[in-house]
C-alpha cells in the first residue's frame, strides 16, 4: 500500500513555483486585453435638428455648384452659326458690290462737282484781279481815305449791269455839315491827283448836308446820316452789286 503524506497547514501555504516562458524571437508586442467587466459604448447619434440644418447646407451647396457650372457654360457655349445657302451668299455679295459701286460713283461726282466749282470760282477772282477796271482801283484808294478821315458805312456800288448810264457810285456817312465839307475837300484832291475833274459844283450843297461829286463814270456821295437815311439810295439801288 502506498504511504499518503499527511496534509499540512505548511503544505497548503506553500505556493506553486512558476518556470518563466519567454516569447520567441520576432514576436510583436501583445496588445492590452480590455479590461474584465468593461462594456464598449456605442456612439451617440445627433439630433434631428442638426440633421435637417447639414441636408439643407448640402443641398445650398450642391444648387450653388450647379449654378456656377451653368453660367460658365452659358459663357463659353457659342451660338451656332445659320448655315446660308449659295444662292443666298451670291445675292449679297452682289448687292454689296453694287452698293459700293454706286457709293463710289457719287463721291467721285461731289468730288468732281467741288473741283469744278474751285475752279470756277478761282478763274472768276484771277479775271476779275485781271480785269479790274482802273476806276475800281481808284474807289478802293478812296474808300481807304475817307475811312481814314473816319467817315461811317462806306459803300461802293456796280450799276454797269442795272444801269445804261452810270457805272459806279460810292456812298458815305460823314458826322456834321462840316465833316461833309472836309470829306469833300479830301476827296476832290485824290481825285485831282489821278486825273479827274469834277463835273459839278463842290462848294453849292454842303450845307444841304448832302454833297455830290460826279466825276463821270465815279460819283461820289457824302451824306449826314439823316440825309442818308431818307433819301435811301442803296434801296433804290438795290439789284446793284457791291465791290467788296
């Protein structure tokens, strides 16, 4: 029979003794195990406040996307072109041509009517520096004088074409009966100077305040300027022309 060893209090208080393991060489480290009687919790859902606020956020965003994508392809598309037929193409081409045509046709007609009318009015002035009558050239001398002498509105009138007998008057405003008798004294000396001899009286009307100087084809009148005023010569000279 085998002997049983008596158990003792000393046996019992004895402790097991325990052989290290060691882990193999290349073995990663081991993770912690949760800990016993730790429960994982879920994750909480957010209210349905928040939820509606992000879906109408989204949705903001997602038409403003659309939005913005729309306008530019509206700004790159390009509008397609209508094709136009040959027979159409030919006709505008055609009636372009003749519009132009005739454009052309009416510039080059003011074109020419301008240069014809240039050209008229400089041969007129080159005969008329050419043809100037000495009498002419005399009046201008005269009418340079009397201005001089402040003598107002002179005027020299071309009856040639409106009268059979008369051919040039010159007209002029004196300020008193006695600048009538010193615009008649200036006159009668230039006059006297190129060779013409008065056909009247000089010195029998100055106090009428109208003084006439005929010298023939040159008559000279010397008004106040009431005088002037009512007997009116210019108006019944009227279809005269004027030497500028």
């Amino acid at each position: 029979m085998p002997v049983r060893k008596k158990i003792t209090t000393n046996t019992l208080k004895e402790k097991p003794t325990r052989v290290p393991v060691k882990p193999p060489k290349g073995a990663g480290k081991i993770d912690k195990l949760p800990k016993a009687g730790a429960v994982k919790q879920a994750p909480q859902e957010p209210p349905k406040a928040e939820k509606k606020s992000a879906a109408k956020t989204e949705k903001k965003k997602s038409s403003e996307t659309k939005k913005a994508s729309q306008k530019s392809h509206s700004r790159t598309t390009v509008t397609p072109q209508r094709s136009v037929p040959k027979g159409e193409k030919q006709h505008k081409t055609a009636t372009a041509g003749k519009v132009r045509k005739s454009t052309l046709k009416t510039e080059k007609k003011t074109i020419a009517k301008k240069d014809a009318g240039l050209a008229k009015t400089t041969k007129g002035a080159a005969k008329l520096n050419a043809e100037e009558p000495a009498a002419v050239k005399l009046l201008k001398q005269l009418r340079e004088t009397l201005d001089s002498r402040k003598a107002e509105d002179i005027v020299i009138l071309d009856l040639r074409e409106v009268s059979g007998y008369l051919d040039y008057f010159l007209l002029a405003t004196a300020l008193s009966p006695l600048h009538v008798k010193n615009l008649a004294n200036e006159t009668a000396d230039l006059m006297r100077s190129a060779g013409y001899r008065p056909l009247n009286n000089i010195s029998a009307e100055i106090e009428s305040g109208w003084q006439i100087l005929d010298y023939g084809e040159i008559v000279v009148h010397l008004f106040t300027a009431e005088k002037r005023a009512f007997y009116d010569l210019e108006k019944l000279w009227e279809k005269a022309g004027r030497v500028p």
